[in-house]
C-alpha cells in the first residue's frame, strides 16, 4: 500500500510522537507502520495462511 505522499505521512508520525521522543521511537513507528501496510498488502493478495494451518506446522494445540 503506498502511500501518496510519503512526507505527509512521516509529517503525520512525527507529530503523534511526545516532545522527548528518541530516534528509536520514530524507527519503531515507521517500522510498526510499513510492517502493517505489508501485511494488508498481502492480505489484499491472498498470501496468507489459515490460523489453523500455521497452529498445525508448528505443532501448536487447535
């Protein structure tokens, strides 16, 4: 999911963060941020697996 105007949103997460923010405070959000639009990406593309096939592989109780 790209954005449309990748400043606009970075301008957006800069200012949700608090005034005593760290550089790993901003790395986190834009981590967490990309890391959700991936994962709806492949959702939207029908890369996912059914929960109880990955509970299954990985030999997790149903």
């Amino acid at each position: 999911m790209q954005t449309c105007n990748i400043k606009e949103e970075v301008r957006s997460l800069l200012e949700d963060l608090p005034e005593d923010a760290t550089w790993d405070d901003l790395m986190y959000k834009i981590y967490v941020r990309q890391a959700v639009e991936a994962g709806l990406e492949d959702s939207k593309a029908g890369r996912t697996i059914d929960v109880k096939e990955v509970r299954s592989r990985f030999g997790f109780p149903k």
